[in-house]
C-alpha cells in the first residue's frame, strides 16, 4: 500500500529476517532520542532476538519514503495486557518513526487502524508508559481513548514474568 505524505510517497512492506537490522536502526534512533530526554520508555538499544518472533509471524512491518526507510511497527493480533477487555483489535507494539520523518506518525497509526479493520478488528490498541505525557496528549489527538493504566513487568519495553514493574497506559481507537 502506497500513500502520499509531505510530498512524497509513503510505502509499507512488512518486514522478513534480512530487514532485521533496518528495523533495529529506527528503534534505537527513537531509543536513544527518548533517553537523551529522560524518557524511560524502552530500552537504550533493542536486541535482534526481540524481533524475531514478530518478523517470523509477519507482523513487523518498515514505512519507506522515497525509497528510506523512515519508521517501524510490529501489529499483532492479541496481547496479553488487554486480557481483560472484550472485542477484537489490532495491537501496535514498537512503533518508531525517525527524526527526519517527524509527523509520520500519524500516517502510520492511520495505515495500522486500516490494517486493523481489514483484517475484521473492531479496535486498533496500543500502550505507553503512563509517565510520558507528550506521548499520551498525541495519541489522544489522534482519537485514541485511555483504557486504564496497568503494571508490565520486566525493564522497560520489555514484558517479562519478573523484575521492575513499570506502569503503562492503555489506549483504544474503535
């Protein structure tokens, strides 16, 4: 699927195992640009094992603008954090875009939301640390409702059955 953004052509292709690494190179450009902030919303850089499960399944997909790879996002279809929340949705997990492609978010979250419907999902859902305002204020100017915040163990960006626990918000767009 093609669509046109700030005068060029926005290009999704779902990722396989030899675009690991560009994949890698847009979430610890946005890993990086948060902790420079000291925002701790994921870790300092991401390891290829994180992903691998997400590539295999072909849920991970690269966003290319005049042929650059300028944003990622992993869109499954469950998630254990919404257990508790009927109905069927699509679930964004590792969405980053790159600094020179700010405001291409918009267009991705739009593109995910339309996968989403397609696939029969009657929701498009997504999670972020409950202490990032910025980020919460932008998903909610792009339609998305606050479902209740919830503990994930693990460091952060990671989900795991021990460690820190680290509060995150839940968000929903029908």
């Amino acid at each position: 699927m093609t669509i046109r953004w700030n005068g060029g052509e926005v290009r999704f292709i779902r990722a396989a195992e030899e675009h690991t690494g560009a994949v890698l190179g847009v979430l610890d450009e946005a890993a990086g640009w948060l902790g420079a902030r000291r925002i701790d919303q994921w870790p300092a850089r991401f390891e290829a094992a994180w992903l691998a499960e997400a590539i295999s399944r072909g849920e991970t997909w690269l966003a290319e603008v005049g042929g650059d790879v300028a944003a990622t996002l992993t869109l499954d279809w469950s998630d254990p954090l919404w257990a508790d929340v009927g109905g069927t949705a699509g679930y964004v997990h590792r969405m980053a875009v790159r600094r020179r492609a700010a405001g291409l978010g918009a267009v991705v979250l739009d593109w995910a939301a339309d996968a989403a419907r397609e696939q029969g999902a009657g929701a498009l859902r997504l999670d972020c640390v409950r202490s990032n305002p910025r980020l919460r204020s932008y998903y909610e100017a792009r339609g998305f409702e606050h479902r209740g915040d919830v503990p994930v163990r693990g460091a952060p960006g990671q989900r795991q059955d021990d460690g820190p626990a680290t509060w995150v918000s839940r968000y929903e767009r029908a």
